[in-house]
C-alpha cells in the first residue's frame, strides 16, 4: 500500500514578485506574450523572435517594411504592456515616420 504524502509539488507559473529580474525572465516574458498570436501570424511573430533581444530588434530591407514591422511591434507589445520605445535607425524618411 502507498502512503499519503502531504507534500504537494507546485510550480511558478509566473514571475514571482520582488524577483531580480534578469535579461531570461525579459526574454522569457516577451517571448510567452508572442506566443500568443503565434497562430495569428506564425510568420512575423518567428521574425521578431529571431530579431529580438532583449531589448534589441533589428530591422528589415526598406523603410516601408521596416516601419510596418515596427507599427505591428509596438501594437502587439502594447497589449501586453511592453512599451516598445527605444528606435534607432540611419534613415531620415523611417525617422521622420516613427
């Protein structure tokens, strides 16, 4: 016969608060919101998953593509309270946009 133990596992399922926080627990977290519009659009969502570092995102081929990346971006993060606020970019026109 098996004894009863009163032991119980539990597992974190979100980061616990007053938790230092580090670049994984970031990456983590903003990797988990993006997979929520994973079957949305699978495509974008594995670009800024490649692209994405922290909170370093590289850009694409042209400004029109890289300023839609960047409007899709700060939407989506938007909904999970991320503000996507840092831009750097070598074009004027892309600058003058954003």
């Amino acid at each position: 016969m098996k004894e009863e133990s009163n032991i119980i596992p539990l597992r974190f399922t979100r980061v616990v608060f007053r938790v230092s926080s580090s670049q994984f627990l970031l990456n983590a977290t903003i990797a988990h919101h993006l997979d929520q519009y994973n079957e949305k659009d699978s495509e974008f969502i594995a670009k800024i998953k490649r692209a994405i570092y922290v909170d370093i995102s590289n850009g694409s081929k042209d400004d029109e593509t890289t300023f839609e990346l960047y409007e899709k971006s700060k939407r989506i993060l938007a909904k999970g309270r991320f503000n996507l606020r840092k831009v750097i970019t070598n074009s004027k026109s892309l600058h003058q946009q954003i």
